[in-house]
C-alpha cells in the first residue's frame, strides 16, 4: 500500500470539507450497515470516505440528521423536567 499517497488523498479531500460533516455508511463487506446517517469531524470523515466505508450525504439528508437531534434534544429535556417535577 502507498501509504503517501493514502494520507496525501486523505488531506486532499479534507481540505474541501466544512469543520463537521454528516456522512452516510456504506454497507460492507465485514457486516457494516449502510444509509445510517452521522456526524463527524472533517478528518474522520475524509478518512472514512477514503476507506471506502461512508460517502458525504447530501445536503438533504444533513438536514433530517439535523432535524432528528433536535427532536432527541427535546425530548430528552422534557424527560428531564417531567423527572424533576415529579420528585418534588
């Protein structure tokens, strides 16, 4: 393996991403689920894409991951407040 060009491709292609990107697993070969949908840094993200494991989403699918953890967010300070006024 041409471990130069490996890491010069990764930085390549980190160069162009934004500080965080969504991306959206492949499926592979070792069991890996594809279309599941998720956050990361540029540098795991262009490692990833490099591997062959993940592809960049598309702006679209950024926004319905960006919509699911909003309502995660909610719901999970509902939660908490519902706990809080019921031990009082």
């Amino acid at each position: 393996m041409d471990l130069k060009g490996y890491y010069r491709k990764i930085r390549k292609l980190q160069e162009t991403l934004d500080e965080f990107v969504v991306v959206k697993s492949l499926s592979t070969e070792s069991g890996g689920r594809g279309g599941v949908l998720s956050e990361a840094t540029c540098a795991t993200a262009a490692r990833m894409v490099t591997d062959g494991v993940a592809e960049i989403a598309s702006a679209e699918e950024a926004k319905s991951i960006d919509l699911a953890q909003r309502r995660r967010g909610r719901s999970r300070k509902n939660a908490a407040s519902r706990r809080r006024f019921n031990s009082a």
